[in-house]
C-alpha cells in the first residue's frame, strides 16, 4: 500500500460518505473497467425532480471497487480532459437517460474538466491602449469574477467596493445561522478546484473567506479600493469614456475615468426599510438584518422577528434557544422545504475523497446541480391536469401535498399553526426557502406565530390591527432586500443625458441578457434584470463567470478593431424582451394567483423582473457569445 495513503477503514468510510452516483462516474472514468460501466442505473421520477438511483448490491460493488482502486494507488491524471463526444456520453451515463445534442452544451461544461471553462482565453498578448482601463463597481461574486476573467486578458482594471471588505451580501448579512441555501458544491466557481468547505450548506463567515481567497490568489485583491462609494457615472459620447463620482472614506469625491464600466453591484444591495408607523419612536432595539453585529444581544430578552422569508427562516431557531420569548409577525405564509444535510459538516473522510479521488470533483459538482435542469416542469401549467381537477400539474401538485405534508409533520399536526403555515398559491411561485428548523421551531412554548397584519409600533410594543400589543425588547427586521432597484444607489448617465433609472421607471428594469441597454454604451450589468435561470444544473457563480465572459469577448472586440464603444441595438433589445415575456407568460410566477401578491420576482408591471424564463440549456446557449450584429461599435473622436 502507498505510505501516504490512510488505512482500509479510513478508505471505507470516505467511500460510504460519497455521492454514489458521482463515484460510480468518477470510477468509471478514471479506470474505464467495464463492470462499472454495466452497472444499470435507473432514473426514478421524484416528487421535485428525478434522480438516479442504483440497486444496494451495486453499490457495494463501487463502493468496493472504489476502495481497492484508492489503495492500490495508481490514479488517473486529471490533467487529461475526454473528449466533447466523450464527455456526453458520459453525462449520458450519469443522467441514466438519452440527452438529445441540444441539451448537452452547458451540461458539458458544468463539469468543468479543463481549468478555465468558463473563461475567455487570452490570445497572445492583448493590446490596449495606454490607460485603457475597466471599472468594476462590487466586490462581490460578480465582481470578483470580472477581476479574474480581466486579469487572465491583462486588461487593467479597479474594483470600488462601498465596504471596507470583499464579499458583498456575504459581507452585509452576518445574522444568526446565515449560509447558502444551495449546496457549496454548486456555489462555487468553476476554476477553483476542490475548496475545502467544511460543510454541505457553507455558513457566511466561511463564503467570505473563500472570495478572499480566490481574489488574493487570482491576483484580483491588489485591484480593489475599499470604502470607495461610486455614487455617479456620466458617459462622454465624444472620447467614448465614463467619468465616475467616487467618494472614498471620508475623503471629498474625486472623478475617476474609465472607457469601460462592469456593474457587479448585485441583486441583493440595497436594504428594505422597516415601514411601519411609530418605529421611530420604540424605546428598544431595532436592527435590520443587514446591520447585523456582534453587540446586538437576544439572550433572555423578549424579540419580535418581523419577516419570514429565507433570512427570518434562517435565523429563527438559533434566536429562539436563547430569547425570553419570540413573536414572529408573518405577512404572507411561505412554502418553507427541506434540504438534505442542511447544516451538516463534512467529514474529514470525505474531504479526502473529493482531495484525492480522481473526477470525483467534477461529478460531485454535476450530481449536486443535475436535478435543478427540470425544474421548469414545475413553472409551467398543464391545462389538462387542470380541466381533470388539479392545480397546476401533476408534478406540481405533488410537491404541494409533500410539502403540506412535511409542514403537518414539522408543527406535530396543530391544526392552529397548519391554518395559518398552508400557502394558497402554488409551490415555486415565489422564491422557495429551505427550512433550519423554523417550522419545529414554532411549536416552542416560548414563541408565538401572528399573522394578523402590523398596525404600529408603540415606545415598547408591536401593535397589531385587532389592538393586541406584545411587549418587545428588540425587534428584528428581517424585510430583505428593495430588488427591484438594480444598480442602485449610482446614478448611471448615458449616451444622451438620460438616467438610467428614467429609463427603467417606465416599465421596470429591463436589459438585454441581462447584461446591456440601449443608449449606454460601455456599461455592462451583472446578474441584472432576468438573469436568474429559473432551472439551471449550474450555480449562480458559474453564471457569472459565463457572462464575465461575455463581457470580456465585447472588450476584446473593440481593442481588436480600434473601436471606442460598443452598445446593444434597440432592435436586438426589443426582440430579446418581447420574446422574454412572451416566454416568461408560460410561467406560473405570472399566474393570477402569483401576480396579486407581493413577490419580488414580479414587478408592479406584472412583468418578470428577476429571473430569465428560459429552460437552462437555452438560455446558456444565448450567454456563450455576443450574437453577430447586435452590437454597434463607434470609434472614439480624435482628441
């Protein structure tokens, strides 16, 4: 045996903590042996999504194998990437179905076998100007993905970060028990390989420090300016350049010239305020979620959790073991899920495993995600089902009756807290949020759920509209986030002295793939208006990196070709938009039952405002590359 290798039981009990569908793949893979490969993997139709499932005895015999391979020591070079063909007959082969061509593209890269797959190639030495340079506003996981993608290309760039730290959301929101709500393995950017997380679902402190690490090693940390607030940006038609309002610290604001401008600012930016009368006048403690510190003290107190969307749900049960008492004021009920090894660490076995077994990285990540590629099935209404008496369809309805199921379960059948936790609209209409504990936790002595809607707040009190007050200590909002202004707080000027936010108060935020809109050139927006996926195997950060991409391939064009500016075409816009609400009126976001309440993925338009409707493989095939002629490129004029 190999000295460095750890013994058989160590071995064994890596193996049993492994995805064994993503060991089968990886095993096969790595070694090509045949009676891996005839293992019959079947596909079962689950609830939610499918899954692929394969019988005890054959997974004992990967299990087995896999173990014996591990020992024996002599491991495939993961340096060696399989070919395209390859590579679908494989995701074939995981999938345990046949995938026609056209839906194998993104999954293909999901995988992420070469280092850099998402990431335009540098060609040879690119050749800008002196003092070409990019503004990247955000030093979140979309600004940091612009900084490497630029800095792989050798375009010169700054980061202006508002806050004295990276991380964005994952720097604002330090509340109690505040992680992902989506497994690390798909939070995650394609070309860091094998991070260590040391749990399933990586609480913030952990995220954080991963974005800090891949900007120290990417070399993107040394090109941020923190406490630097972009407050204004004004194009310049003429020399085709942004001139942006900076204020740093408590420095006076300077001007700052950059020919291109990448708006990383996010989705989740800019806090929603608590409005709710008498506020002001509470003799307590009042503290957004956002504005979260460590001196904030619930321990014997009496506290008020206004808001049960994923920020209240997660911090609930911690709040609870410690509070006096807990009142949570819930507006509209949610459909609050279960996550597999949610809040589960991992152990130091299978952190071995991921180290050192080859392509187990790879489909790890692919297993972990493959699931969310149907998840449209469930946004769309099947008419029949509904003429035959459903809802909305067969798989919706069914997602429903578990998860009413699960709530029974979760609150010991108290018929009081079922009245008052059951939706009346469909699963997936609005965001759905994973359970910590929130709904057991309701069945405390100590807490207390209402949802008769706020009146006011008194010096020492929420006072509800049938005139009950409940004596409060500290309040916490947990109202999220005002969505529906993206790019917000700067002012962004265009090409004609137009805001940009005049633009958008007509019908809301709209943008060409999410990334551009007409009249400004230059500026480009990620994870802006409709570029969520509403089904997606990929996770948010490998999205960002593919429209980082995006981005840098327009770059490269106008340094290619000379040219000062490039902007998206209206015609190009226009039809982009009307085939996206057209697409996005087959979703049930938009249905009768989901547009007459408030939900941020619907503006007041009645126009989907956040995610993009299109199934995954789609829409990623719309993200790959700029489509010939839908840009205009300008020169700029001679100085």
């Amino acid at each position: 045996m190999n000295p460095q290798m750890p013994d058989r039981e160590f071995v064994e009990r890596a193996v049993s903590a492994a995805d064994v569908n993503a060991l089968r793949m990886a095993l096969f893979q790595a070694t090509g042996d045949l009676e891996v490969a005839a293992v019959k993997a079947q596909r079962v139709a689950g609830l939610v999504a499918d899954t692929v499932v394969v019988a005890d005895a054959d997974a004992d015999l990967i299990r087995s194998k896999a173990v014996d391979y591990l020992i024996a020591g002599d491991l495939a070079d993961e340096a060696h990437v399989p070919s395209q063909d390859e590579i679908s007959d494989l995701i074939r082969m995981a999938e345990a179905r046949d995938l026609e061509a056209e839906d194998l593209f993104m999954r293909r890269q999901i995988l992420s076998f070469p280092d850099w797959t998402f990431q335009r190639e540098p060609k040879g030495e690119t050749s800008a100007p002196d003092g070409y340079s990019v503004a990247i506003v955000g030093a979140g996981f979309s600004g940091i993905a612009m900084g490497v993608q630029l800095a792989r290309l050798g375009i010169e760039f700054t980061i202006y970060e508002r806050r004295s730290e990276i991380g964005g959301v994952w720097s604002i929101n330090t509340y109690p028990d505040v992680r992902v709500d989506t497994l690390s393995a798909s939070y995650e950017y394609s070309f860091e390989k094998k991070y260590p997380w040391t749990e399933y679902f990586a609480r913030q402190s952990e995220v954080r420090a991963y974005l800090d690490h891949v900007a120290r090693k990417h070399g993107v940390f040394e090109h941020i300016v923190f406490d630097a607030d972009v407050t204004a940006a004004e194009f310049a038609d003429d020399v085709k350049t942004w001139s942006l309002t900076v204020s740093v610290a408590d420095q006076e604001p300077t001007t700052v010239v950059a020919n291109v401008v990448v708006a990383a600012s996010g989705l989740f930016a800019t806090p929603r305020e608590l409005s709710v009368e008498g506020a002001a006048d509470f003799s307590g403690q009042i503290v957004h979620t956002t504005e979260w510190n460590d001196s904030i003290d619930y321990a014997g107190k009496k506290v008020a959790i206004i808001g049960n969307g994923s920020t209240g749900v997660q911090l609930l049960s911690k709040v609870a073991s410690e509070a006096a008492s807990v009142t949570v004021y819930q507006r509209t009920p949610q459909w609050i899920s279960p996550r597999a090894k949610y809040g589960e660490a991992i152990s130091d076995e299978l952190q071995w495993l991921i180290q050192t077994m080859p392509f187990y990285w790879n489909w790890n990540k692919y297993i972990a995600g493959f699931a969310s590629n149907d998840l449209r099935e469930l946004l769309i209404a099947d008419e029949q089902w509904i003429a035959d008496g459903g809802d909305v369809s067969k798989r919706n309805d069914a997602m429903r009756e578990m998860l009413v199921g699960y709530i029974r379960d979760q609150v010991n059948d108290r018929a009081d807290l079922v009245e008052k936790l059951v939706p009346d609209y469909p699963p997936m209409t609005r965001r759905p949020v994973v359970d910590n504990q929130w709904y057991a936790s309701l069945t405390r002595d100590s807490v207390e759920l209402v949802t008769t809607p706020i009146d006011r707040i008194t010096d020492s009190a929420v006072q509800t509209a049938d005139g009950a007050r409940r004596e409060t200590d500290l309040i916490i909002a947990a109202v999220g986030f005002q969505t529906e202004k993206f790019l917000w707080p700067t002012e962004y000027i265009g090409a004609d002295g137009v805001s940009l936010e005049d633009v958008w108060k007509v019908q809301g935020a709209q943008a060409h793939l999410g990334m551009t809109v007409p009249g400004f050139p230059n500026l480009f927006m990620l994870y802006g208006p409709n570029s969520q996926p509403v089904a997606s195997g990929a996770g948010l950060p490998i999205w960002l990196e593919t429209w980082c991409s995006y981005i840098a391939e327009l770059i490269l064009q106008m340094l290619d070709n000379g040219y000062g500016s490039t902007v998206i075409r209206r015609e190009a816009f226009d039809h982009y938009n009307e085939q996206l609400h057209k697409e996005a009126s087959r979703l049930i976001y938009l249905s009768q039952t989901s547009a007459t309440r408030k939900n941020y993925y619907v503006n007041k338009w009645g126009r989907l405002q956040v995610s993009a409707p299109w199934d995954g493989e789609e829409y990623f095939g719309m993200c790959v590359h700029p489509h010939p002629g839908d840009f205009d490129f300008e020169f700029a004029s001679a100085e």
